[in-house]
C-alpha cells in the first residue's frame, strides 16, 4: 500500500514534469525560432530549414545600420533617463508624505491616489494631447518625460508606502530628537532604508518606457525622434528591410529587457505579488 | 513627538502627486467630458471648440464600426480571460511542486512577459506567416494545412488569443504567490479525512485563491478594453475590422481622423464600460470570494 502511494505520487511528478517541459518549449521554440531567423540568408528565411547553415552575424550589423538603431536608442534613453529621476524620486517622496505624516484629509486622499489607478488611461489621453499641443510639445520628448516628475505614477507610490510603513517609527524619530529635519530624515534614513521597493520601482519603471508604444505614437511624429519600440514597428514591410535583419532588430530591442528581467528576478515577482495583494 | 507626525508638512511631501493629479487627471477628465460634448478642430485648436450636445454620443449608437469594435473586444475578453485564467492556475500548481528546476521553469514561463509588447507582435508575425511561418510549418507535419492567421478574417482574431497565451508569465506568478498563501495543513487534513486530488483542488485551492481569481478577472477584462499595441502592429484591425479592437478604434478617431470630440464621447462610454464590469465583479464577489481575515488596518 505504501510502495503503491508512493509510485502513484512519483507518478505525478514525472507527468506534471512533462506538462512543464512541454510548455516550456512552446515558449522557448518560437523564440530559438526568431534568433535561427535573425542569423539566416533571406533565401533561408523562406525555406524549411529550423537553423541556418552558416550564421549570418553580419545581419545585426546591417540592421543597425538600415534601421537608424542607433539614432532610436538615443531616444528612448533620452526619455528613459529622466523618466527613471523623476518617478523613482517624486514616487519616494510622495509615499514618504503617505507614510509618516497625520494630516488633515490623509485618508481621503490616499483613497483618490488608489482610485486613480483604476481610471483607464484614454480617458485622459485626448486632452493631455490637446493640452501638450497648445503648449507646442508635440514631436518633443517632453510629454513623454514631465509627468512622471510628479508623483511617479499611484502604483508606485503605493509600493513605496506600504514598504515605508514597515520601518520602525524609533529611527525616525530618534533623529528627529536629535535636531533633524524631515527632509534630513527622509533623504538619511527613509531612502537608503527603502532600497528594495525603490530598486523595483526602477526596474518597472524602465521596463513601462522600454516598451511604451502608444505615447510615442501619439507624441512623435518625426522618424528622428522615435523611440526604438516606434521605430521597429515602423519599418515592419519597408522594401529595403528583409525579415532576417528585422528579427535581429527585433532580438536587439528584448535584449536589455531580457537581461535586466535575470539580473533582478526578485523584484519582479516580489512586485506582482504586491500589486495582486492589493486585490483591486 | 507627537508632533513629529502631525503636522503640515506631509503636504509638502506629498504635493508633486497633488499637482499632477490636478494637472494630468482631474484637469484633463473635466476636458475630456466637455469635448465629449463638442467638436473639435485640429487646425484651429482649443479656440474653435464648438458644443453640440449629444451628437457624438447619437452618433456613436448608430455608428456600426463601434459595434464591431464593442464586438471584437468582447470576444476577446469572453475567450481570454477564462482561457488564460484556467491555464495559468494549472501552470502555477504544477510550478508549486516541490522539486528540483522549479525555479528554471518560473523564469522560463515568466520570460515573455518582460519583451516589449512590439517585439512579441514582430516576432509573431513571423510564426504566423502562411508560408513560411514555423507555426503552419509545424501543423504541415502532422498533415495539416494551417489558415492564414492574420490575413484571415476568421482566424485574426483567434490568432491574437492563441499569441496571448504566449504571455501569460504575468498572471502565472500572481497565482503561484496566492498558492504559497495556502497552508499546507489544510491539504493533509483533507487528504487524511479522504479528499481527494479534484475534491482538494476545488474545495481547498480554488476557495483559498479566490481573491487572486478575483483580482485577474478584474485586470483581464480591463486589459482587453486596453489592448493597443499587438492589434496595432500585427493586423491594424483588419482584415475587414475583424481584430478592431474598441481601443484602436478610438485611437483611430482620435489620432488619424482627428475627431477628437467624438474620440472622448468613445473613452465615456469605455469607461462606463469597465466601471460596470469592475462592478458586477466586486458586487458578486461576496458569493464565491473567501478572504483568510488579512485585513489591512490603518
């Protein structure tokens, strides 16, 4: 009976093994698919082959240079560097606001900056557009960069402060006997003590811009100031494009996603955690 | 040190939020809904505002392509969301065992999530090509003759539904880290009082992780009004508007056509939608929601 249990349960575990394994090559072989693509002659790229005969390095080399790569890179790191001041700076200090004070309407405006996060984003989009129109901001940076200076977006905030309400009040409050100011203990103890969920709002952070595609399309218009996410989509079927050297664009604009996802693993699970134990 | 706490300066802190809650959404919401009742010239701008009351919405109800695109994202959503609710919870069992690569396969069935949502539409693309596409590739050695996918009006819109599963990742860990939520008591009673595999499963897991059900259902069906950037690339709505998804068609009013008026009567009713949705699902949730007493006090 014991033996019997035990092979039925080793039995499951080999099966559950297999689903996995299966699945996990349905992931895995759509993109090995991309990168043999991305390495293959265009004559290969229609033919039966799975890999290529020779590797094509030379692919990336040309797509680079026949999609203006460099010039999209530039771009999106243009946007991508203030974005990455401005909401991991504004989005700490706001739940730091949340976190330690009492003041007059605490509550009900932390129950707004939790609604905020349920109203869908088209419904403001029109009139941000209009509003950066008139202020001649359309084909600029700036509509995609100034918002996030201020707050950093609610989710962010919310990480932050749940975080924050974690510290014990004694340091804080220790230095504030001894002479500090709120500003000196939110910079001195607050911050450095906040590493985690502010590390997370980063990655996140650099992840919304990396592959942010409707704000560009609606804000740029010239092909100089695409971001990288923009200008890929744009030479989909452009007659001097050929698949090979668009699969190795392609490869090239989820490579840094791919990579800052391993290197920081952790904190992109520990927020998804978060953000569904919220429950709405 | 009472006084460490409470005083004004937390308005300082927290007013960079303030003031762009003012300037980026309350100002523009009060814009959006007047323009929603007016006209709107892309050449003359803000000062040829022209009110003409419930026009664009009259208009809307008459309007067959906002039934199409009400349609497509219907489907969508009806599709799914079931379908990648119940995969991703028996992915996210199968990855709470214990043994030994777990981990490797959390990061494999995670990966596609983090890739640019542009990159995913090129790449699929590609698979799904008629000809030379791995996908009708594969199909061809079992015998059978794969559809055009994305230049089929029949299958488009499937296409984008069997892509999605791709990306799962997302909804996978958020249901991994409401089963490692359950205690590991209440499967050893019940397998000790005689429960077994499908009894536990639905008289224990799906009980304990209701809140996580709870939670994806909400986020999947305001996904689906949300969904841009893959029907954009991939298909643009087409072929014959049959991936014409509400939100690309109100990018299109907005943004090709310039009917800006019209296009924020369409993010009204958008809104209205999900609201009522959102709704239906919180009102119902007390039947079949059980949360383990982990309320958040302030």
């Amino acid at each position: 009976m014991n033996t019997s249990s035990f092979n039925k349960q080793k039995l499951t575990s080999i099966v559950s093994l297999l689903i996995l394994t299966a699945g996990a090559l349905v992931i895995l072989v759509p993109l090995l698919w991309t990168i043999s693509t991305s390495l293959k002659t265009p004559g290969e790229v229609f033919g039966d082959n799975f890999f290529p005969k020779t590797w094509k390095w030379e692919n990336y080399s040309r797509a680079v240079t026949a999609i203006p790569f460099f010039t999209f890179l530039k771009n999106t790191l243009i946007i991508l560097i203030p974005v990455l001041i401005g909401t991991v700076f504004s989005s700490a200090l706001c739940a730091y606001g949340f976190a330690r004070f009492k003041f007059k309407g605490k509550k009900g405006l932390f129950l707004l900056l939790l609604a905020t996060m349920m109203l869908p984003g088209q419904v403001t989009m029109i009139p941000m557009f209009i509003l950066f129109k008139e202020m001649g901001w359309v084909d600029t940076f700036m509509p995609l960069i100034i918002p996030s200076f201020f707050g950093g977006g609610a989710f962010n905030i919310f990480l932050i402060r749940q975080f924050m309400r974690g510290i014990p009040k004694d340091l804080d409050e220790a230095a504030f006997v001894d002479g500090a100011n709120r500003w000196t203990i939110f910079t001195k103890i607050m911050l450095p003590l906040s590493k985690p969920p502010l590390i997370a709002v980063a990655i996140f952070t650099f992840m919304g811009v990396w592959n942010d595609f409707q704000g560009p399309l609606i804000y740029l218009n010239s092909t100089d100031k695409y971001t990288l996410a923009l200008g890929l989509s744009m030479f989909k079927g452009m007659y001097n494009v050929e698949w090979n050297m668009l699969m190795a664009a392609t490869i090239l604009i989820m490579l840094p996603a791919m990579i800052v996802f391993f290197v920081a693993q952790k904190y992109f699970i520990e927020g998804i955690s978060i953000s569904s134990a919220m429950k709405g | 040190m009472r006084n460490l706490r409470s005083e004004r300066t937390g308005y300082w802190f927290i007013l960079p939020w303030f003031l762009g809650l003012l300037l980026f959404t309350i100002g523009p919401m009060i814009f959006s809904f007047i323009l929603s009742f007016s006209n709107w010239d892309i050449i003359t701008g803000v000062r040829s505002i022209e009110f003409v009351g419930l026009d664009n919405f009259i208009n809307i109800f008459k309007d067959e392509l906002f039934y199409q695109s009400l349609k497509v994202t219907f489907i969508f959503a009806l599709v799914s969301v079931p379908l990648y609710q119940i995969m991703s919870i028996l992915i996210a069992m199968l990855l709470n065992m214990r043994s030994r690569g777990m981990k490797f396969y959390r990061l494999i069935f995670f990966m596609p999530s983090v890739i640019p949502a542009v990159a995913v539409s090129m790449m699929w693309i590609m698979i799904l090509n008629p000809e030379y596409g791995i996908l009708n590739k594969a199909l061809g050695w079992f015998g059978i003759q794969g559809p055009a996918w994305l230049q089929d009006p029949s299958y488009a819109l499937g296409a984008l539904i069997v892509m999605g599963i791709w990306g799962i990742g997302n909804t996978i860990i958020i249901y991994l880290s409401g089963l490692q939520g359950v205690p590991e008591e209440l499967y050893e009673a019940a397998q000790l009082d005689g429960a077994g595999i499908t009894r536990r499963f639905f008289n224990i897991t799906i009980p304990m992780i209701s809140p996580t059900i709870f939670f994806n259902l909400i986020m999947g069906i305001i996904g689906g009004f949300q969904y841009f950037t893959q029907a954009f690339v991939m298909t643009n709505g087409g072929p014959l508007n049959s991936t014409l998804f509400y939100n690309l068609y109100l990018y299109n009013k907005a943004f090709v056509s310039y009917e800006m008026g019209y296009a924020s009567a369409l993010s009204w009713i958008l809104f209205a939608i999900i609201m009522i949705f959102t709704l239906i699902v919180i009102r119902s949730s007390s039947m079949w929601v059980y949360y383990n007493g982990d309320d958040d006090k302030d």
